[in-house]
C-alpha cells in the first residue's frame, strides 16, 4: 500500500514526488554546468580547420621570443626575414626554411631571427601582417606567422578577413585572445605606432633594393650577405657560416 499521507501544509504527498524533483533539479545543474563549459573552454588543436598548431608549439616551444625577434639575444649573427606571409606560392618556403633554421642555429644559440612584414604585392602593408603585429605584442610573432603560412587554403577558402585572423589567434592556446583584439583593432589605425613600423620596414627593403619575393639580411662579425629571390636553405646556412 504506498504511502499517501498529507504533509504539514494538508497537501496528500504523491508516490515519487521529491524523487522527480530532484532529477529536475540535478538535471538544471548538469545542463548549467555544460552550457558553462562549453563558453570558457580552450580551443582545440584542430579548431575551426586550423593546422600546425602542434608542429607550431613544437618548433617555437621553448625558444626565446621578444617582439619579432626569435632566439637569445646575444646570438653572434642576426637575420632578417623579410616576408609576405599571406602570399601565395611563397608559403611552402616559409614552412621549409625557418623550422629548418629553428631547430638548427637558432636553437643552438649562434643565430637570432627577426620577422620583417614586407608586402610582396602593391600594397605597402597586409592585413595578416597586423595580426602578426598583435601576436608580437605577446611574444607569439613566430607562431602566428608560422600558423598563416600553413593555413592559406584556409583563408583561400573562408576569405582573408578580420575573422579569419581571429581564428589563427584563437588556435595559439596560450595568448590572450582579448588582449590579441584590443592590439589588433589599435594596429589598424592610421596613424598607430605598428603602422609606422610596417611603412619603416617597407622603406628599408626599398632601400636594400630587395625583390619581390622572399629575402634575407644576415649580418655577424664576419660581414654581411644579402640573399634574394628566395634562397634556399643550403643558402641561407652558407651566409650564416660565411658572416660568423
């Protein structure tokens, strides 16, 4: 015989009454909770269709970053990259060249890079290479170029925009993607410090007399070597050698 007794307000206490409650309840909780979860979770190595980020941490983990430069700062011999990121054909030099360089003479200390945003087009500047302004602003400068360069398919696909630039940023797990907006919106502006710094580094590969393709500076005790034209790594090791 189940149990029908009024409780202390008069009310007959249906069988089951407070077990349904407290699923309803348990189940708010658990629906909360997730709704939560999914608001603040880190994005994933595969977001949004974004590739490298593993080869990214990877190759970059570890080493000194400051601003665009990668690799301590008392390396004997310095190297400019001066580079398009987002043009295409020019994206698989990039991925072969400075992961070769990285885990070679950066990472033993003997050569120190500095990323040089230089439009390869007629433009003097290019919208990624705010993004990879901002990404310097917390010493990511390198990964962010680095995840452009792998993912131009992508912004191929979805459009170069503002929103795909937000995405490479989203994948980098440890910047801060607010802080990232903020100095990515400041860049923009006309009269911004990082626009200044872009104009000053267009004017010097103007000055180097620098073609329109992949080119590097590389000065040491020994002298300096201007490679054009896209060299090849064999090159690029060769100059290093030849100015230490």
């Amino acid at each position: 015989m189940t149990d029908q007794s009024p409780d202390r307000t008069g009310r007959t206490r249906r069988p089951g009454q407070y077990r349904v409650l407290a699923i309803l309840i348990l189940a708010f909780v658990v629906l909360t909770i997730s709704i939560i979860g999914m608001s603040t979770r880190e994005p994933g190595n595969e977001f949004r269709g974004v590739s490298g980020v593993d080869d990214a941490q990877r190759i970059f983990g570890g080493e000194f970053q400051r601003g665009e430069r990668l690799g301590q700062g008392n390396a004997p011999v310095q190297a400019q990259v001066f580079t398009d990121v987002q043009a295409a054909g020019f994206n698989s030099w990039f991925d072969e060249v400075i992961p070769a360089l990285v885990d070679g003479p950066v990472r033993d200390g003997s050569v120190q890079l500095l990323l040089r945003n230089r439009s390869l087009t007629r433009n003097p500047t290019e919208l990624s290479f705010f993004g990879i302004e901002a990404a310097a602003e917390q010493d990511y400068a390198w990964n962010y170029a680095y995840l452009v360069t792998r993912n131009l398919d992508l912004a191929i696909e979805v459009g170069l925009d503002d929103e795909y630039l937000q995405t490479i940023a989203e994948s980098i797990e440890r910047m801060e993607l607010a802080v990232w907006k903020n100095d990515y919106r400041a860049a923009l502006e006309p009269d911004s410090e990082v626009m200044r710094r872009l104009e000053e580094q267009d004017k010097l590969a103007i000055d180097l007399e620098l073609r329109a393709e992949p080119a590097l500076v590389i000065a040491g005790p020994g002298g300096t070597e201007i490679l054009q034209d896209t060299p090849s790594l064999a090159e690029i090791q060769s100059a290093i050698g030849a100015v230490r």
